[in-house]
C-alpha cells in the first residue's frame, strides 16, 4: 500500500512538473511572438504601440538581449535616452558581442552629447568586419568628432565613410557642414551643387545649400533652396518648420 501511494506520489510530481515546463515554454512563445509583433509596430513609426508590446514581452523574458535592445530603440525614438541606455547596457551585458547594441549605445550617447563615449562606442563598431554597414559607425564618428570641433578628424571618417557608400546622404551632408562650418563656403557650394546633379530629391542637401548662399549674401538662390526644401519634405517636418521660418520670417 505504501509502494502504490509512493508510486502515485512520484507519478504526480513528474505531471505537475511536466505541466509546470510546458506552461513556462507557452508563455516563452506567447513574449516572443508579442516582442515581433512590437517590433513591427516600431518599424512602422507606431512607437507607443510597440513599447506596450515590448514591455508586455519583458515581463517574461527579460534576459533577451534582442529584446532589450529593441526597448532601447523604442525608448530612443521616444526620447527617452535614459531609459534606452539602460536596456542596451543590458542587451550588452547580456550578449557583449552584440555589435549592433554597441551601435545604439553609441547613438544614446550621442543623443546625450558624450561625444567622448559615443566616439567608443562607435570605433569598435567600426573596427567589427562583420558589420554589414560600416558607413554608418563611420559616419557617426565624424559627427561625434564635428560636434567636439575636431573637423580633420570629422572631415576624414566622413570621407571614409564615403569610401564605403558614396551615395550615403547623412555623410555627404557632413561634409559638406564641415565646409561651411570652416568657412569654405564655394568649396562647399561646389560640393553640394555635384551632389545634388546625383541626388535631385535630398531635401537636406537643399537645405545645406541654401544655409552656404546665406552666407556667400546670394539670398535669390538661398530661397530657391529653401522652397525647394518645402516642395519634398513634409509641412510637419523640422526641415519644413526651418524652411518656412526662413522664408516668411524674415
């Protein structure tokens, strides 16, 4: 009798223990699908959605580092930058090889102006060869450096960022900011009147261009610019706002 109630013991601890495994990996599958689902709602610009998702997701597997890092991001894009440090650090301690978290570091604190940080943060991305877009990393250091006053550093990874991706606009807008922030107002003209033959539609370059006729006291062209500048992006855009500011505030 006390064979069978032993047996029976056994028979029901190994049931509720197999129950216990397979609610926990139900809920595992439940966080995961609710965190892609968060994600997709970030990429589509749905913010608010995506973090109640996200922390719906964190509540069962907060030890993701994908996870976190895709918290940071929204976090970011909600400009909370302390809150987005927090989870890439974690998504790092988690995963320290996690290069793409290291990238996002980099941007938080780029956000928060530690230019000295970020300048780390992005140098070992840069310095990664699995990377699969090092233009990036590249460029950032040369605003991280343009932001500290240090222009040859800037003027160089943005030139090597360009060396990677020619077309890539947030570096050619770089450069050309180096020019005009050093005074070199025709080589920046130049600059950006070659690059805006290759890239017609680059409301930021007509905006560049048209901040270089200001100061070269050409103000016919500067306001050809800046409509143009307000003919692609759209009226709630900071672009637009400066656009408009110039335009009709004067």
């Amino acid at each position: 009798m006390k064979l069978r109630a032993s047996l029976l013991l056994i028979l029901f601890l190994s049931m509720s223990c197999a129950t216990t495994t397979m609610n926990t990996d139900k809920k595992k599958e439940i966080a995961v699908a609710t965190q892609r689902l968060g994600e997709e709602y970030y990429n589509a610009g749905k913010y608010t959605s995506a973090l109640q998702n996200l922390l719906e997701a964190y509540r069962t597997i907060p030890n993701d580092p994908y996870l976190n890092n895709s918290l940071g991001l929204v976090y970011l894009a909600k400009d909370r930058s302390d809150l987005a440090e927090t989870h890439f650090k974690k998504a790092l301690s988690l995963k320290p090889d996690y290069i793409h978290a290291k990238n996002n570091l980099g941007a938080v604190f780029m956000k928060q102006k530690k230019w000295d940080l970020a300048i780390q943060c992005f140098t070992e991305v840069s310095e990664n060869l699995l990377y699969a877009t090092p233009e990036m990393p590249l460029s950032n250091l040369g605003w991280a450096y343009f932001n500290q006053k240090l222009y040859k550093k800037a003027t160089y990874y943005f030139k090597k960022s360009l060396e990677v991706r020619p077309d890539f606009l947030i570096s050619i807008h770089g450069l050309a900011s180096v020019y005009t922030e050093t005074g070199l107002y025709y080589q920046a003209r130049d600059y950006l009147l070659r690059n805006l033959g290759k890239y017609p539609d680059a409301a930021i370059l007509h905006a560049d261009i048209a901040t270089v006729y200001e100061k070269l006291n050409d103000p016919v062209n500067a306001r050809k610019s800046w409509q143009r500048v307000l003919n692609l992006v759209p009226e709630t855009s900071s672009l637009a706002q400066e656009a408009q500011k110039k335009l009709y505030n004067h």
